[in-house]
C-alpha cells in the first residue's frame, strides 16, 4: 500500500540525513518511487536521470533461495542503460573515501566486455591502482583428460592460444 505523505517525506528526510553522515558536502537527492516490478523501475529511473553509474548493493542469496527470490541486481545488470557497480552485502563496514588499490578487468574478448577495459583503466588512473585484465581460458572436459594423460598436441594447441590471448590483451592497454 502507498505511503502517505508525512511517511514519505519521513523516509526521504532519513535517507539524506543517511547520505549526509557517510560523505558530507556530496549533493544528494532522495526518490522514493512506489513500482511493480523493482529492477524495471530500477533501470527506467537510472534511463531518465541519465546515470552514468548505478552503485546497488546485493543480498548475496543463491541456490535454492536465489531460485525462488531471483536476484535483482542481476537482472538490473543485464538490462541497465549504463555500467553497474555491485557491492555484496556480506560486508557491514560503511567506506570512507573509495579509492581502489587493485581492479580485476574480466574481458572475453567481446565487444561488450571490451568496453570495460576503458572503464577498468579510468577508474584505475583516477585511483592510481593497479589493473589486471583476467581472461579466463575454459578447457572442455575432454581437453582436460587428454591433457592429464600428457598429450602433447594439447599442450601446444593451449599454449598457441595462450599466447594469442596475452597478445591481444596487451594490445588493449595504450
């Protein structure tokens, strides 16, 4: 059911009085928006302020739960106008400043992830951390029992493509 009024204005006074106390002199504006669907109106609301980040925290939930409740921030990240920060709930600790030591770029060499390589060294000079673009190489079950018994084609063919993916990984970097 809606709130009303007075327990709205109460819920927004809460939040900027929340935001005041975390970082102050950050300007802060507080939407309260009643919607069916969380993570449609979620994304419609990142569309219309044009957001250019979305920071959301997630519960963290999986199996079985996940199952029956989905996830949110998983559904937001699939359809959000702009990039998305995920920040898991297991960790209770409010930061100060956020300034990142170390940024993990994970890029399968897709269009789409590499546009994250841009953001991953933005945030990475702003900060002065170190970035590492992570590609992770899936070797097929059966690969994987040939290569156990010591086949030696399979180690050149992984190697070939090993060098090929470092390759293009540095050619990402300016």
């Amino acid at each position: 059911e809606p709130l009303l009024s007075g327990e709205r204005a109460d819920m927004e006074a809460r939040m900027r009085e929340y935001c005041a106390e975390v970082v102050p002199g950050v300007a802060v504006s507080c939407r309260l928006v009643h919607a069916p669907n969380v993570q449609d109106e979620i994304v419609e609301q990142a569309d219309v302020l044009g957001a250019d980040l979305l920071v959301m925290g997630s519960h963290g939930r999986s199996g079985f739960e996940r199952m029956l409740l989905g996830s949110v921030a998983e559904r937001v990240v699939r359809k959000a106008p702009c990039p998305v920060l995920v920040v898991p709930g297991h960790d209770g600790t409010v930061p100060g400043l956020v300034h990142y030591r170390r940024i993990v770029c994970a890029v399968d060499l897709s269009e789409a992830s590499l546009a994250t390589v841009s953001y991953a060294l933005s945030l990475g000079e702003e900060s002065e951390a170190a970035v590492r673009l992570l590609h992770v190489l899936e070797l097929p079950p059966e690969l994987q029992a040939m290569s156990a018994r010591g086949e030696t084609e399979i180690f050149q063919v992984r190697a070939a493509a090993e060098a090929d993916i470092l390759r293009r990984l540095r050619a990402l970097v300016p």
